[in-house]
C-alpha cells in the first residue's frame, strides 16, 4: 500500500506536469478575452459609465487609463506566450525520450492538443480501454525533469 501511495503521488506530479501546457494555452485564451473586451468598450464608450450622466466631449474623455490598461493586458499575453512556448519545449522534450511511440503519441495527443480519451483513441484505432493502460505505461516510463523535481514541495 505504501509503494501504491508513493507511484500515485508520483504520476500525480507527472499529470501536474504534463498539465501546465495545457493551462498556458487557456491563460492565453483568456487574456485575449479580456483584451477584446476591453477595446469592444472603448469602441462604445458610452457604455462604459452607464450611470445616465454626461461625462465629457461624448465620451472621448481621457484615454491614458484605458492605454494604461491595454498596455498591461497585451504584457501579460506576451509573457505568457512566452511561458507556453518555453513549457512546450520542456514537455516534448521529455516526451520524446520514451521509447514507446504508441506512449509517446498518448502524452503528446492528452497533454498538449489536449484531445479527450476517446479521441486519442479514435486517432491512433485503438479502445479506449487499452488507451488507459498505454497512459499509466506512460507515466511509468515517463521521467520528469531535474528542474521540476526540485522546484516540487513533497507531498
């Protein structure tokens, strides 16, 4: 029961892991969502105060907060992009040292196209039964970096 224990913590640090792509990219999604947001109500302004009183030359009032804002916002995107692309090297780095292309592909099509289950089985004509078992192979097999070993409090 103890081995048990300490193989489940172990592939849940793997999943945690294989995961942070995946969050990058809906970090990224969402920064665009507030992005365009934010520009749709500077192209209404009006509908920025919606309070009914008057608030300047027909609401082409000061735009630094706005800029301020937008500036911010497009900072964040570029950091992130950054982070989703430096992830992204370091996962399919470690993916690729497997040496199963079936677990390979599973880590690959889970964790970084973000396929569910029975897509990954559909892809590579296989059930989705036996593309459970290729997944705990693969996070048996799989070995994660120096770097993320370190950096993890023990759980």
């Amino acid at each position: 029961m103890d081995g048990e224990q300490k193989t489940m913590s172990e592939n849940d640090k793997k999943k945690e892991y294989l995961r942070s792509y995946r969050q990058h990219v809906r970090r990224i999604h969402r920064i665009n969502a507030e992005i365009a947001e934010l520009r749709s109500m500077k192209m209404y302004p009006g509908m920025m105060f919606n309070d009914g009183m008057p608030h300047g030359s027909g609401g082409q009032g000061d735009l630094s907060g706005y800029a301020a804002d937008l500036d911010e916002m497009i900072l964040k995107l570029q950091h992130e992009r950054y982070l989703r692309i430096k992830t992204y090297q370091q996962i399919v780095r470690q993916i690729k040292k497997l040496r199963s292309e079936n677990e390979k592909d599973i880590l690959f099509y889970r964790y970084i196209t973000g396929l569910d289950w029975w897509e990954i089985a559909e892809k590579m004509s296989f059930s989705e039964r036996w593309i459970y078992q290729l997944h705990g192979r693969a996070l048996a097999h799989f070995e994660l970096p120096k770097e993320f070993i370190e950096v993890q409090p023990d759980m």
